[in-house]
C-alpha cells in the first residue's frame, strides 16, 4: 500500500511510520504546518508546530529513508480548530481543540489530499487499535496501553475514515517500549520529552489566551438563588464542574465547596453552586458519528460512556436516533459541559461519538 | 525511477572542470597569506583564480574580492557602501532597490533601516518585473544628495527578467552615486561585462555556474570605498578578513572560466529547450501561463516559471517530485512553508495566483530527455494538484 504517515516530529510518529515502513508498505513522510509564524524552537509542552519538530520530523524520515514533504494546512488549521475553540468557548461551551484537529485536519483535510494523490491510508503515530472482522467491519479500540489510549479523540473520525487509517502503536505495551523501539532504531527523537498542552497556545495558559483573543468581559458570578457573590473577566473563561479559580471570598452558607454550575455567555453570567447541582444522569449527544454498523443501538444497548481524555468511563445504556446519541448513565456523572465530546464503548471498542448538547439534572 | 533536475537556479551540478580544479588543490598546504614557500604556492593559486575571475567578468583582477558566496557578497555591497557614504556624509540615508531584489539585498537593506536609521526606497516593476526607470529617474532627481547607494540585481532569481543595470548606472553616475547589482543569477549565463556595465559592484557566486557552494565574490571598482562588514586579519584589501580558500577559488576560476565561454552555445542550446519547454506547458496545461519578461533577450535562458492557477503549490511540488522531476515552487519556502513571493506581489499578482507556481530551471546538463519527461507528468500532477486545492 501508497501510506502516508504524518510526522509531527515526536517520538510516537517516527515509531509508527518506521513500522509502516517495516510492514512492506511504501511510505512518505508529510509534516503539517499548523501555523505560519513559527518559532524556532520547541518550548514547554508543545507537541508541534516549531521549525524544530519539522526539522526533527525530517531527520526521522531520513533515518527511515523515506521522502519527506512539509504541507502547509495553516489555514485549514486556523479556520477549522482555532477558531472553533474560540467560537465554542464564546458560546459558553467546552470545545476539545485535538478531536476537531483529528476530525477536521489529521482525518478529513489531510487524509482527503492524500487519497486525491494516491494514497492508499494515512498512518498516524496515536495509541488505538483498528480490529478488522472476519466480516469486514473495522472495530476501532482503544490501545493495549490503557494510560496511552487515544480512542476518545480519534472516535470523532467516523467508520469511513477508519478504513483509511493505521495506528502501528496500538498494541505497543507502553511508551517506554515506543522509546526504546525508537532508540533501537537509530531515532533521535527518542528520548523527546511528550506533550500535553494545546499546541497554538504557547505559554500553556488557556485562560490568558482567551482574553486575548476574545477581549475582556466583566461580569457577575452568582449562585442558584440569583445573589452576586463574584466578579468574572468574561464568562466564556469557565467551564461547568470548574471549582478553582473562582476568586469568591464569602463562602456558600454551609460551607460547602462551590462549583461552576452554568455559564450563559449570552448574559455574561457564570452561576455558581453546591456539588450536587452538578450530577447529571442522562447525557445528550448532537452531530454523533456511528462506528459499529452491526450494532445499530436503535433499542438500549449496554454501554460504557466517556465525557473527558483519560476521564473515569461511567457505564450505562446508549440509543442512537440518526445524528443524536442519547446515553442513560447507571449512577450520575459530574461536571459535564456542553461542547466536550461523549464517547460510549463497549468494553474496548468504541461504539461511537457525539459532542454534548445540554445536561439534564 | 530516474530524476530529472530543473532546479539549476538554486543550484547547479559542479562541472568536470571545477571538480578536477577543487581536487587537485585540497592537498594544498600553506596558508595564502604566510610568507614561506607554500603560503607563497597557495597564494599563486588564489591571485592565479583572481585572474581568471576578473578576465571572465571583464573587470581588474584588484577589483575582485572572494566571499563565501552571493549572499556574502550583497550583505558587503549593501553594509559596506552604506556605511562608507554614511561615514563620508551622513545625510546620505536612503538605499534605493527594485522591489523583486534577492533577500540577500533586501534583508540587509531592511535590517539598516530598522537598526541604522537608513531609509529604504523600493523602486517598483512592471508586470514584466522590470524595474520602472523613470521612478528611478524621479527618486534620483528628487534626493539626489541623500542616496547612499543603488542596487539592481541584474536578472531576477524568480523570474527571470533581466534588468537595464548599464541605464541604472548612466542615471545614477552624473551624481556620483554608487550602484551595486547582484549578478548571482546572470554571471556565466548571459553575457556579463562589468567594466561596460558602469557599475560600482557587482556579486557572484561560484555554485550557480558550476563551482562549489561557499565561494563567490564582490567586484568593486578600485576608488570605491567599503566599510568591512568581518574584522579579522586584514585579508583582501582590509575589507573581507578571513584565511583564503586556494582549492574553493581554483574551483570558481574553472567553472566561470567553463560558463563564460560557453554562454554563446549554451544560451542558444537553453534557449531552444526554454522555448520548447514554454510551448509544450501551454499545450499541456492550456490555463497555464507564464510569468517574467517574454522569451528572448531580455530573459534568462533557463528560467520558466509558470503559474498554475488553482492548483496546491504543495501537492504539485509533491506529485512532480514523487515521479523524479526536481523543481521548485515559485513562493519563496521558509522551512517548507511558502509565503506569497514579494517578486509577484511586486509584479502585480494576486496572492492566491502567486502561490500556485513552479520554477523550472534549466541548465548544463539539460536535455530534451528532461523536457520530455517533463510534459509526461506535468498535466496529471497539476490536475491532482487542482482537485486538492478545491477540496
């Protein structure tokens, strides 16, 4: 097969296009650059986008011997995840930037120009597992590493994608053995530290950024009687569930600890509450995406959901109606915001996603 | 899969004659400058390249300068002669270039405005990417007694186009201004003569005509004061210290020696190639078109650039590279992303037309094998190259 593998500069990456490369298929290296005015170096835990990681994404090809090619899908990546994370937090919502990456760039705009230039599949260096069926369908799982898993953020790809897609990590027993593979292999990126934070926000500080780019908003928090009891910077900077950060001096009447219990960017009003307003027990998903055809989930079917990467999974029953997912949740979950992404498995292998509409109490 | 190189302007293969030069001087011993026998030996060799150098450029052998190259060579130029007026009479502030120079001439130019007070002048173009004299004209006229310095590449690096520097010099040398041309792309490709050219400087670089890449050099006219831009040990005329490269100098003087006797035949052989080339594009690719000035002589010999409307400068540069045709996207490349070419924006185009370009570059080792194998691939990666730009 004509595999192009993606190659972010990481460690994880170079691993997984080398085995694309040992498995006999014909692989090239293609780095996306997500930003026109890169910086030099890599800083902090940013995972991409410096000169450094495309240089270093280009020495791993060299090592693999294979071609290497810089895309510029900086466009792309600003219409489609910026900007999104911008619109999503303005709408009082809690946008996940790397699922619409993987949803819009790594697996729509990349994947659709490699097929345009004759590609066969896209390899990526993320931590799941495609199971391929006796009867054809593509299972996705998540990886033999739990600790490593990127189901929660690939789910987003959808069945068609996944046919077009390997991940060679996914039965890798842990990242220390990706280290050492790569370090067997000659790979300088082996020793790289790993990255976590959003990769265009530089200095890691997520609130800093959104008043830069949405601008200062003033306003009140107040509890579920309606008193004052703060003042915000712009209500889009919470996050329903958010406990620190608050900056309210008097405590709540009991004591009690108060959470983030609604944000209404429309009014500029962030609600606070006690623990209990937070539990939800029914979760409902829009724009959802079905990756078990021979399960169509038209009646209850037994599930595991997922509302945060590497969050607890809560077990339940899903229902899927056309683009919306409906899950009923065993015991109540907490702190589920509007725009994070829900995913349902079963056991291992995901079922399928949605984005949070609305929480029900 | 065989390749097939058309990337001669950013470099081309080192010929037969630089190559043997090169070898035969890499055992050399003996610094240039030491007073011993072998300094004595290797300095013969460097004068004996100065020599050459200067009868291939029509200039005095005490007016050759080496450098580690073009860039080298317009940075000196640009910093030299600025400072040089600067230091003679301080209310000469204003750098005066064509708005499509090499960055080699604009980044200093911009760096001296920025840190050094000077005030840069671009002198825009025309759809061609030629330079507009009568706003030169205009400029001079109207800061005569502020203009420290002239530059005007001789032919254009993107496009092609080679410019009128003999004019630029006769406007600029009633009032005693200097004018310098980087020549990168023209020496050893069109006939080049630096003392009919008038010019006060003129850079070269060795790697463009077939010598080694790290060696070029600054012709200076012998009364023209520079500033050094690298102190050190005083080497070529205190301006440009550094211990000499006898093998690297030998290498040039070889290959420019090679290029500049050979431009006759060899413009005539491109020429043919470049019109055939052009031809067989536009019967390939019917909304292709060329940029630069037309063919003839007022174009460089090799240069066919041709923008390819709609299509993903990416992709085409992947799908002609995948099946062995080297060339290069027309945008200028900043590792690996392109920014839209100030030399297009200059002539005229829109962005999106600016980056949907290719550079073919044509050169000594060039056959109809090349051009051949060319057309065969050309329509369907520009195709594939479209359809990913419409996604």
């Amino acid at each position: 097969m004509r595999v192009l593998a993606a190659l972010s500069g990481g460690v994880d990456s170079a691993v997984a296009a080398a085995r694309a490369v040992d498995a006999g298929h014909d692989v090239v290296g293609v780095h996306m650059a997500l930003s026109r005015n890169r910086d030099q170096f890599r800083s902090g835990s940013r995972g991409c986008c410096s000169i450094e990681d495309s240089n270093d994404a280009r020495r791993a090809a060299d090592k693999l011997g294979i071609p290497y090619y810089v895309w510029d899908l900086s466009d792309e990546f600003h219409d489609l995840v910026v900007k999104d994370f911008l619109n999503e937090y303005a709408a009082g919502r809690t946008p996940n930037p790397c699922v619409r990456c993987n949803e819009h760039i790594k697996f729509d705009t990349l994947l659709e120009r490699a097929e345009t230039l004759g590609f066969d599949a896209v390899a990526t260096g993320h931590y799941a597992r495609i199971v391929i069926r006796e009867d054809g369908v593509r299972e996705l799982h998540r990886a033999v590493d739990i600790a490593k898993d990127q189901s929660y953020v690939l789910a987003v790809m959808g069945p068609e994608k996944v046919a077009q897609s390997m991940f060679p990590l996914g039965d890798m027993a842990s990242k220390a053995e990706v280290r050492a593979e790569a370090a067997a292999r000659g790979l300088g990126v082996s020793n790289k530290p790993d990255s976590y934070d959003i990769c265009f926000v530089a200095d890691g500080d997520t609130k800093g950024f959104l008043q830069r780019e949405l601008g200062e908003q003033p306003g009140e928090i107040v509890d579920e009687s309606g008193s004052v009891v703060g003042a915000h910077q712009g209500a889009y900077a919470y996050t329903v569930g958010q406990r620190k950060g608050l900056g309210i001096g008097r405590p709540a009447a009991d004591g009690a600890p108060r959470y983030v219990t609604g944000v209404d960017t429309a009014r500029n009003v962030v609600t606070v509450g006690p623990e209990t307003l937070l539990s939800v027990s029914t979760l409902r998903g829009e724009e959802a995406v079905w990756l078990a055809p021979d399960v169509p989930a038209d009646t209850p079917v037994p599930c595991e959901a997922q509302v945060r990467a590497h969050g607890a999974t809560t077990p339940g029953t899903v229902v899927r109606d056309g683009d919306t997912m409906t899950v009923e949740l065993d015991e109540p979950m907490r702190g589920v915001a509007a725009g994070q992404s829900l995913v349902v498995y079963a056991g291992t292998r995901v079922l399928g996603q949605a984005t949070l509409a609305s929480r029900r109490v | 899969m065989g390749t097939h190189y058309f990337d001669h302007a950013a470099t081309t293969p080192m010929l037969d004659a630089a190559r043997d030069a090169l070898m035969a001087h890499m055992g050399l011993v003996g610094n240039p400058s030491a007073l011993h026998a072998a300094g004595r030996a290797a300095r013969s060799v460097v004068d004996e390249a100065r020599e050459t150098v200067a009868d291939a450029l029509d200039a005095h052998p005490s007016e050759v300068l080496w450098t580690s190259g073009g860039t080298e060579a317009d940075n000196l130029a640009i910093k030299g002669l600025y400072w040089a007026r600067q230091r003679a009479d301080a209310r000469r502030t204003r750098i005066v270039v064509s708005a499509v120079e090499h960055h080699a001439v604009l980044e200093p130019a911009e760096w001296l405005a920025h840190e050094h007070g000077a005030h840069l002048v671009l002198i825009p173009v025309d759809g061609n990417g030629v330079i507009d004299l009568a706003a030169l004209e205009r400029e001079i006229a109207a800061h005569t007694s502020q203009i420290a310095l002239i530059s005007v590449m001789w032919a254009n690096n993107e496009v092609g186009s080679i410019q009128p520097v003999a004019q630029v010099a006769s406007l600029a040398a009633p009032h005693g201004i200097p004018v310098h041309s980087d020549a990168v792309q023209a020496v050893g490709h069109v006939p080049v003569s630096f003392q009919e050219s008038g010019l006060t400087a003129l850079s070269f670089s060795a790697h463009k005509v077939g010598g080694p890449v790290g060696v070029g050099g600054l012709v200076v006219t012998r009364t023209e004061r520079l500033e050094p831009v690298t102190h050190g040990g005083g080497q070529e005329r205190q301006i440009r210290s550094g211990t000499l490269d006898a093998a690297g100098f030998a290498a040039t003087a070889a290959a420019l020696r090679w290029a500049v006797d050979a431009v006759p035949a060899e413009s005539a052989r491109l020429r043919e190639l470049q019109a055939q080339l052009v031809e067989r594009i536009g019967a390939a690719v019917p909304e292709a078109h060329l940029s630069g000035a037309p063919l003839g002589e007022g174009r460089l010999p090799g240069n066919v650039h041709v923008c390819f409307p709609g299509a993903d400068p990416d992709a085409l540069m992947f799908m002609l590279d995948s099946h062995g045709i080297e060339a290069s996207t027309g945008a200028a490349c900043s590792a690996g992303v392109h920014q839209a070419s100030h030399v297009l924006l200059a002539m005229g185009r829109s962005t999106a037309d600016a980056a949907s370009t290719m550079r073919f570059s044509l050169g000594h080792t060039t056959t109809q094998d090349d051009i051949d194998a060319l057309i065969a691939v050309l329509p369907e990666a520009v195709e594939r190259a479209r359809r990913v730009h419409s996604v």
